[in-house]
C-alpha cells in the first residue's frame, strides 16, 4: 500500500525539523510512501530547513490558507492513501504501519489517529485522555450532526478525493467540512477513530496552550458550524464522556475531580469564544480569504 505524507507549513522553524525527523524514522518501506512538505508563503527559515533534506519533495503554495496548500499536495500525491499531518506534529514511528493496518482492516475512506501533547504533566494526560473518548464516541455515535475530524493526524484514500473532490476554500477548518461532505455521501462508516495511530503535538507543551487553542477551536466554530452543519457536543454528551474517561483511566476521586475542573475551564474558554466569535465578528462565514496562520 502505497502512502503520500501531505504537511502544509506556514513559519514553523521552531518545531518543522522535528516533525521532518519523525517522517524519515517511520518504520513503514521507504519504497511504499512518499513525504511532501508545502510552503504555504513562509517568510521564516522553514523551507531552509526542509531543502536539507533531499528524501523531502518540497512545494510550494501561493494561495494563503491550509487547504490550499494540502490541495497542493494532493495534486502532486502518487499514493492511493494520502496521510495528513501538520507541520508542529510529530508522529509516531509506527504511524505510516499503524494507516496502512487500519486502512486494510476496515473499510473506512478516512481513518482518524489521536493526539497526544508535547509534555506528559497529569493536567495535560488527563485532557489527552478525555480528547481520545470523545473522538471514539463522536465517530461511534452514528449521528453525523456532530462528526469531526483534524488533519494533524488523518488518512484518507484517495479515491475519495477523486469521488468527492479536494478541500473546500473554507477559513480554516476545511477538514470538517470535507468530512462532512463525505459522511453525507457514503454514511457515518466512511470514517473510523483508531487511537494506536498516535501524532504528538509539539506546540502543546502546557495546560495554558490547550486551552488557548480551545479558544481558537470555540472562534472557528462561527466560520464552519453552518457550513459543515455540524453542531457542538452539549453538557449530557460531554459528561458521558467524561464518566467514560475516568472509568477507562480508572482515576481516584480526587483525579476525577482535577479533571471535570479542567475540563469546566476548558468548555468556558469554547463558549466565550464561540460567542464572542458569533455576536461580534461580520466576516462572513465561509470567507474565500482563508489562511492557516
């Protein structure tokens, strides 16, 4: 099975060289996949940094926004499963084996890794931990009004492009939107969540980053919500999940309560933001002028 490594990148100088050394540590044939970067307009070291090295096919985007540039990539991808990562992630040496397996085993047109976070502190565990069920019962659930995905660590085959075409030119979050496009078009089943396919994120080193890109997450909302006709979790399904979690981790009371306390300041930090996004912003929603910045 052949596999095409998709990452955009966009002034990632901190953190693109770890993300590049994960790729050329996967433990999957070096003749059956093939990695290319995307310069999305980086005015940084970025693009210096991935001419270093001559295994990486390096393009280049002029278009500003993530799903121009994984476009870019996919018209230039010969794999028939195209493996999306970002640019501050590093995935795991498995990762290609773990696509590859999961893609066989089932047959899913998508298939959705988890996440795991820079440092493992307990607040930033915990949240590793819930995010991981609630991918599972969000892409277990049957009910597409709340199915999501991230192409931090997302395979697709690309057969599916062909059927349904590349990303939208939505601001951010076009990932969704494509998902949703496909679930629409062949069922919840065309997408399925396997957590042994693990990307750890580089950028989140602590609590305060989580939740500063869960503000983020709480403001795109506004931009893909109705787009993608997806709608947020609401408290029944969030406590379910979490029930869940501390079950699977089998965390003390005192564990339990640490977590539904991260977790409440977390669901603050979305809401406001969503709201703050909702009621006072006028960019229309889907603008043609997207970026990954």
């Amino acid at each position: 099975m052949h596999i095409s490594v998709v990452v955009p990148f966009y002034n990632e100088e901190s953190y693109i060289e770890e993300c590049i050394q994960a790729l050329l540590s996967q433990d999957y044939p070096e003749e059956n996949h093939e990695i290319l970067l995307v310069d999305n307009n980086s005015s940084d070291r970025s693009a210096e940094i991935v001419r270093r090295y001559p295994r990486i096919k390096l393009l280049s985007e002029s278009t500003p926004g993530d799903f121009a540039a994984r476009n870019r990539g996919l018209a230039a991808a010969k794999g028939e499963i195209i493996a999306f990562t970002d640019s501050n992630c590093a995935p795991s040496k498995d990762w290609l084996r773990s696509i590859a397996a999961a893609m066989l085993a089932s047959n899913a047109g998508i298939v959705l890794g988890s996440l795991q976070f820079a440092l493992d502190s307990p607040a930033l565990s915990m949240m590793e931990a819930y995010e991981s069920e609630k991918a599972d019962y969000i892409l277990s659930s049957n009910n597409k009004e709340i199915y999501v995905a991230y192409t931090s660590n997302l395979a697709i085959r690309k057969a599916l492009f062909d059927s349904l075409g590349h990303f939208s030119p939505v601001y951010r979050n076009s990932d969704i939107v494509f998902v949703r496009r496909a679930v629409d078009e062949y069922s919840c089943n065309v997408i399925r969540y396997f957590p042994e396919i693990c990307v750890r994120h580089l950028e989140i080193s602590d609590i305060w980053t989580y939740y500063r890109k869960i503000q983020i997450y709480g403001r795109d909302y506004h931009r893909y919500g109705k787009i993608a006709s997806v709608r947020p979790l609401g408290p029944t399904e969030r406590l379910g999940i979490f029930r869940k979690t501390i079950q699977s981790q089998r965390y003390s009371l005192a564990k339990s309560i640490l977590l539904l306390f991260l977790l409440s300041l977390g669901g603050i930090c979305y809401e406001l933001s969503r709201l703050r996004a909702t009621f006072g912003s006028s960019a229309p929603l889907g603008s043609l002028q997207p970026s990954n910045r």
